[in-house]
C-alpha cells in the first residue's frame, strides 16, 4: 500500500457512521476474546458474528473474512497504543524514537501471550500491519525534516522503510528470548543501531 493509499484509508476511517465503528468495535471484541480462548485458525466467522451477538451478513458488510478483520484490529490495536505514547504530531527526536520502539517491543510481546499457538497466520499478519504503521511513523517524522539533513543517497521512503523492519526484527528477537531483559534495557541497547540509519537530526 502506498503512502497515498495509506493516508486516504486513514481519513475515510475518521469520517465513519459511529453505527459503523461500534459494530467494528464488536467484532474486535470478540475476536480478542475468542483469541485469547483458542488460536486463531480455529476460529470461524460464525464464532466471531455469535460472539459479536450480530449475524454474518452483518460480519461480511464490514469485512471480507477473518483475516481482514484480524488486519484491521491490530492495525488499531497498534495506533492506539503507540499514540497513547508517542502522540501523533509528536517531533522527531531520539527520545520518541526509544518510545516507539518500545512501544513495539511491549505490543508484539503482549500478542504473543495474549493469544494461545499456533501463531503461524497470526504472526504474518501482524508483522504487515505493524510494519505498516511502523512505516508510515517514521515517514510522517521524516518529511519534517530539511532535506539536506537526509543521509547518504537513501530516498526517505527508503530510510522509512529499512527503519520500520529494523525495528520490527528487533522487537521480534526480545519476544522470542526465554530469559530476556526488561524491554527498556533492551531499546537502550538496540536504540544505536537504529539510529545509525536515520538522519543526524534524530540523535
């Protein structure tokens, strides 16, 4: 999805029913609990819409199937957490930087205690979307900046982009360890790396 696509999504989002956002916001609900029950792939439809106490019709009105629906919620799930940290229009700077990161590193492990294996499809999906709004963070902090700060010949959607998976990986990595420090100390120690990458501005 591009930048464009991104952005029009996001104030479509905005400019909805309030009818319409509390039956997404039922189905989110019931999607959670019944994660938190059994995984994923058991889950049907019919489980969600029952759950939801709405029809499946209903269901299909506002998603094409589970997998959109899962999308979507943790596509929200993301943004209202990292903007509960980092607010939107919140500056560029290295401070906002370790939030962020760990902001990711405390909401990938949460999933993956919050939900029970396997978390083949889960995983997928929420690496999309978390690199998505991942990605469009950093572009949206990047472009506030003077283009002569840029470093080296990366565009900025390119620095965005490499960025973006360089957090995700190292969130991933912290989650998977089985003795692991708090996930403070660990966006200190990883919080280097990433700004190597980036421009001079953010350190």
């Amino acid at each position: 999805m591009s930048s464009k696509q991104a952005d029009v999504l996001e104030q479509a989002e905005k400019k909805l029913d309030p009818r319409i956002k509390r039956t997404r916001q039922l189905l989110q609900r019931a999607l959670m609990e019944l994660m938190a029950e059994k995984s994923f792939q058991a889950i049907t439809v019919q489980d969600i819409a029952e759950r939801a106490t709405v029809n499946r019709v209903t269901f299909y009105a506002h998603f094409a199937d589970k997998y959109a629906l899962l999308e979507y919620t943790i596509r929200e799930m993301i943004k209202q957490q990292l903007y509960s940290q980092v607010p939107e229009d919140a500056p560029f700077s290295q401070e906002n930087l370790a939030r962020l990161i760990l902001t990711i590193c405390e909401f990938v492990g949460e999933m993956g205690h919050r939900c029970p294996p396997p978390h083949g499809q889960l995983e997928t999906l929420m690496e999309k979307q978390i690199k998505a709004e991942l990605y469009e963070t950093l572009r949206r902090w990047l472009q506030g900046l003077p283009p002569s700060k840029s470093k080296g010949h990366a565009t900025l959607e390119q620095t965005a982009m490499v960025s973006s998976w360089a957090i995700y990986g190292a969130a991933m990595q912290w989650s998977q360890q089985e003795r692991r420090e708090s996930a403070k100390d660990f966006v200190q120690q990883v919080l280097p790396l990433i700004t190597a990458g980036l421009p001079s501005t953010a350190k």
